[in-house]
C-alpha cells in the first residue's frame, strides 16, 4: 500500500511541474491595438501591409508597405519604437520558433503596437 501511495504521489507531483512550466509559455496579455505578425507573412493593418523578418534575439526587421512607391523597414528591439511611413510602431515581444520548417512556414512571430 505504501507504494502505491508513493508512486500516486510521484504522478501528482509531475503532473503539477508539467502543468506550471505549461503555463509559463503561454502568450502574455497584449494591448488593445497590439498585432500579432508572423514571420515573413504580410498582414494587413489599415490602409497598410506590415511584414515582420529575421526575427531572432528579441528583434525583427519591420517592413511597411503602403502602397505608394516602395516598403520601407527599420530593425526594432523589443521596447524600441521606430517612425516608418510616418507611422510609429513599438516593439513589444516576439516568440522565436526554433523548429525546422519549410520556408514559408516559421511558427516565429511579433507583437507589434501601432503607435499613432
């Protein structure tokens, strides 16, 4: 009986240090505004398309597209904010995807605030 109780003990105990390292991946609160870009994948936001690059050590290559002439872009850190298009943008984090994957399919992605 002893064992059983030990062993029962020992499920629960993995089972709670699974289930809080679980809960520290998960995706911090954004705020309101705040766009979710995935790695190399134009998203629409207003009148503009945003693209996030080279995402790695906590910084990305934000390229803006408006459709007048041609897309401009500006290296951010996170916490940083930069002016493209005349429009302001701020870093605020991004999840690095460390996986292989097929181009086009990076599960890296950045949250962006539009500023202004």
């Amino acid at each position: 009986m002893v064992r059983g109780r030990r062993a029962w003990s020992w499920v629960v105990v993995v089972g709670l240090v699974l289930a809080l390292g679980a809960c520290s991946d998960e995706p911090q609160e954004q705020p309101e505004g705040a766009v979710q870009l995935r790695e190399n994948l134009p998203t629409p936001v207003g009148e503009l398309n945003l693209v996030a690059g080279n995402i790695w050590d906590e910084s990305i290559v934000l390229s803006v597209d408006d459709g007048d002439g041609a897309a401009q872009n500006a290296g951010l850190s996170v916490g940083e904010r930069a002016t493209i298009k005349g429009r302001t943008f701020e870093l605020l984090s991004i999840h690095e995807d460390m996986e292989e994957s097929a181009p086009g399919g990076s599960g890296s992605y950045a949250w962006v605030l539009p500023v202004d």
